[in-house]
C-alpha cells in the first residue's frame, strides 16, 4: 500500500483516485455518473458496481503493473461513456 491517499478531492486538482498495489476501491450503487475524475490503478483495483445507470463523462483512466479498472453492470443496466481518456499499460 502507498502513503497517497486511495480518494483525494482537490479543488486545484479535482478528484482522484488512487489504488496502488494492495488497494482496492469499490463503489457499489443502483446509479453512478462521474465526471472529470482521474482513476489511477497502478497495482490496485478500482472496480465499479451498478444494477441500473453507470455515466462516466471527461474522465481519466489509467491501469498499469497488473492493476485493474473493472465496471460491472447488471443485467438490464445502461452505461454511457464518454469522453474519456483510458491507457493500460504493464
């Protein structure tokens, strides 16, 4: 686990999310819309869980040294995505 905080809300910088090796991050609800985070699994797991509506506008993902940016949607559950910038690399 790293020293930087897992969730950071900046008004310079804005949200973040952080899941470093050993982290992981679920958010778990009926509906989610999220806009302009940055999301940064680097040996983590971020992991997103919706049963009814996921909405992801201007976002930044980023996964790398096998970390994880994972949505599950439900069956019968919609998401839109747009916008968004999303690199993986090992």
């Amino acid at each position: 686990m790293s020293d930087e905080p897992v969730l950071k809300i900046s008004s310079s910088e804005g949200i973040i999310i952080n899941a470093r090796k050993g982290d992981k991050v679920v958010f778990n609800a009926d509906r989610i819309f999220i806009k302009g985070v940055k999301q940064d699994a680097t040996g983590g797991e971020i992991l997103f869980k919706v049963s009814t509506e996921f909405i992801q506008k201007n976002n930044e993902v980023s996964s790398s040294n096998g970390g994880k940016a994972i949505t599950e949607i439900a069956n019968g559950g919609s998401a839109i995505l747009r916008r968004n910038i999303i690199r993986n690399s090992e």
